[in-house]
C-alpha cells in the first residue's frame, strides 16, 4: 500500500556527494573546477530540499582520510569552503536555515573556523530547516570522540556506567539532536559508505545513482526521494507486522 503524501517524504537526507574528479577528468578540467562546480550543486540541492520538503540535509563534504589528498587539491577545498561559507550566511539567514557542523573542526585553518562559528551562532535560533555539514569527519573517529566523553562523564560522575543504553550513548555522538538519516544518497555510481554516519545510518534507506556530483539537480534529488518512497522499512518486523501497523 503506498499513499504518496508527506509520510513518504524523508525528514533527514544525507548525501555522500561524489565524482567531482571525475566530472573535471572527463572535460580536460583539474580537479578542483570539479569542486567548484560541486559548490554549486549544493546550493541548488539546498533550494530543491526545501521545495520538497526535506527538513534536515547533512552533506559529506570532507573526510578525515581526505586530508591524505595532493596538498594543492586540500588547499583548494578549504579556499572553497571559505568563499562557500561567507556567501552563504546571508542567504542561509534570509532562508531561515539552520547551519551546523559534524566532525572535528577544531582541525580546521583557523579562518574556516571563525567562519563555522559565526554562521552556527547566527542561525542557531531557526527551527524549519537544517543544514548539517560534515566536515573533518569520519564515523570512527565520532564513535572515538563519543566514547571518550562518555567515558570522562561516568569518571566525573554524571553519567552511571549501569545505565549505559544506545539512548544514552548516542547523545556524545556529533550528532546528538539531529535525527538519524532517513536517506543516504551517493553519487558518481560508487556503492560504498566511506565511513560515513555508519551508526546514524543503521536504518537509512540507501539510493546510489551514477549522476557526478557537479551535475546533481532537482530532479537527482526528487528521483532519490520518490525511490525512498517506494520503499518499505521494517527495522525487523515483518511485512505484515507493518501494514497492520506495528512500529
Ligand atoms: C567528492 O568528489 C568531493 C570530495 C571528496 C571532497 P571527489 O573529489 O572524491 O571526486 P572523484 O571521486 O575523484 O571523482
Ligand atoms: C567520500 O568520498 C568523502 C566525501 C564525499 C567528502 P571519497 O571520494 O573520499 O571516498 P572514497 O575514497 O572513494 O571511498
Ligand atoms: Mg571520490
């Protein structure tokens, strides 16, 4: 039984935005005219997540393997991410956007830094829409940074080793506040998760499509959301279980 309607719309997409290299190879372009352009498919993935109705957006835009990369090349994305970022708060303030971080941006040039903070605090009081960028971020290194700031809790005593639950847990996670992914979209045809929200995403439903990143669109992004639709999530029960409707 599928009813199209707002049950079928994901509140949370996460997309692992890929082929950048690729979409700048195939043109003769270095890789970074490749970013570039990907700069531009997240703006218009953002305006098209609105149109839809998608609440919370987390966009994979730098892992902590990533700084391995040509220097040049980790160079030319922060450059990116800085004339990104300094763009986009008017817009993200215009547009009543909620912008956030996940990752370790401590590590981050300082200027990016700044940056971060001062679009996080400038759009921390919008509740409708949510920006999540995941930035020097890797699910094992969260699990990591998690566990050790569970552990400092229960050492300090305001956590009881006792109670410990996924509940409790979750909330050391970046994540914490931000409900897990619905979706996980990845371009550029490569099926793999890159240790990315690899927790968060125990129930996501999962959309691969071969569209490179820098040609990713509205209608990429509705394509991916009418699948999801299409599918049916049971999280363990059976198919009958949740069309009598069991949760
Ligand atoms: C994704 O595109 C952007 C980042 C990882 C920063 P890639 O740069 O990975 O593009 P391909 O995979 O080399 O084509
Ligand atoms: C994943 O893409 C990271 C981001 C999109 C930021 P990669 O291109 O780095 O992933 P692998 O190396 O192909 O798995
Ligand atoms: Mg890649």
């Amino acid at each position: 039984m599928s009813s199209p309607g707002p049950a079928q719309l994901p509140q949370h997409v996460a997309i692992i935005m890929d082929g950048n290299g690729r979409w700048a190879q195939q043109r003769g372009l270095p890789r970074l005219e490749g970013h570039r352009r990907g700069v531009e498919a997240v703006r218009t993935t953002m305006n098209a997540a609105r149109e839809i109705g998608i609440r919370y957006i987390t966009l994979y835009a730098f892992s902590v393997e990533n700084w391995k990369r040509p220097q040049g090349e980790v160079g030319g994305l922060m450059g990116l991410l800085e004339f990104y970022l300094k763009k986009e708060l008017a817009t993200f303030v215009r547009d009543g956007v909620r912008f956030r971080t996940i990752g370790r941006t401590d590590q981050m040039p300082a200027g990016v830094r700044r940056l971060l903070r001062e679009t996080a605090a400038a759009t921390a009081h919008f509740t409708d829409w949510h920006f999540i960028l995941a930035l020097n971020y890797g699910s094992r290194t969260e699990v990591a940074d998690a566990a050790r700031a569970y552990a400092a809790a229960v050492v300090a005593g305001t956590e009881k080793l006792a109670d410990n639950s996924w509940a409790t847990f979750s909330r050391y996670l970046y994540t914490d506040g931000i409900p897990e992914p619905d979706l996980l979209v990845r371009t550029s045809g490569e099926q793999r998760v890159s240790n990315f929200l690899l927790l968060q995403c125990a129930y996501a439903e999962m959309v691969f499509t071969p569209t490179l990143w820098p040609d990713f669109g509205k209608a990429d992004l509705q394509a991916a959301v009418d699948e999801y639709g299409r599918r049916e999530r049971r999280y363990g029960l059976t198919a009958e279980q949740i069309k009598a409707g069991a949760k």
